[in-house]
C-alpha cells in the first residue's frame, strides 16, 4: 500500500513546462523600424487576418480588445503621442471602442488588454496568467499584431508552466 506522503511528494515535484514562440513569418510585408510608428497606425484594417501559425485566423478584436467582438473593421486613432483608441465597426457603426496608452519611442508598440494579469480558478487549476500585445506597423501599411501569453500554476497537484507567442499579419482598407 502505497503512503500518501510520498505519493503528495511525487505529485508535487513532477511538473510540465510547455512553450511555443512563433517567429515573425519571413514572407510578410517589412516591419517599418524608424520612430514614428505612431504616425502611421491610425487607419482602418480588416477584422480577421492572418496567423503565423498554420490553420488559426485570428481576430483584430480578439487582440486588441481581449475578447472577439462582431466587427468587419477596426479603426486606429491616436488622441496625443500618448494614447490610441481602437475602434471596432460593422458596417461603418461603432460597436465598441477602447483607448490605451502607448509608447511611441520603441521599434513596437506595446500595450496590454483589459485584463493583462489575472489569477485564474477553475476547471482544477489554479494559477497566474500574464497577456501582452505589440504593434507593429508594416512598410506596405498593413499592420502586425504579436501576442505573448505567460502562465504559470497548479493542476490537479501538479506544477504547471507556459508560454506562447504568434504573430497576425492585419491587412490596412483604403477609406
């Protein structure tokens, strides 16, 4: 029979550590690399795009607002060097807005969704989960979205920890 002191001890020193970091796909248009990125995000762009990974199209309002919203475009504004808005439409209506603010003096523009940080209970997990986002405007005047995610907790007694990141290439409409 086995005790339950070293099976305890067993299941807490065992664990999972799962990555998965995609690579800014070589055939998408060249990332613009000057300071004034700012500049040239305000636009409308496509809601759906295209992933870096194989078979996902992801969402500009799934990244951008930290949930998927029924929208055919979204509109960047900026308001001052220091904040942007986005600015979900379907059909030419405004159906939800947000405002961030940003740093325009990077390569990219970080900035993180809603609910950045949160801890996380449910399903026999517990844990810490950390979203962050960049923008990324490219030279043909589309725009890159990446995504990273950092996860780390409990499950069923059992160490876990992550990470992801990817890619989404969103394609500027003329206006």
């Amino acid at each position: 029979m086995l005790k339950p002191l070293p099976m305890l001890m067993v299941l807490s020193l065992s664990g999972c550590v799962m990555m998965s970091h995609a690579d800014r796909p070589s055939g998408w248009p060249a990332p613009v690399d000057n300071g004034a990125l700012c500049d040239l995000l305000p636009g409308l762009y496509r809601n759906t795009g295209v992933s870096s990974q194989a078979g996902a199209q992801p969402t500009s309002t799934s990244r951008l607002f930290g949930k998927a919203t029924e929208a055919t475009h979204v509109r960047l504004r900026m308001h001052d060097q220091r904040t942007l808005s986005f600015v979900a439409e379907q059909e030419g209506r405004p159906v939800a807005e947000r405002r961030v603010d940003v740093d325009c003096s990077k390569a990219f523009v970080p900035f993180g969704p809603e609910r950045a940080e949160r801890l996380v209970n449910e399903g026999g997990a517990f844990g810490y989960t950390r979203d962050s986002y960049r923008l990324q405007p490219a030279r043909n005047g589309d725009v890159t979205v990446r995504s990273a995610n950092f996860t780390t907790g409990i499950m069923l007694l059992i160490p876990v920890a992550g990470s992801e990141s990817d890619w989404a290439l969103f394609t500027r409409e003329q206006e």
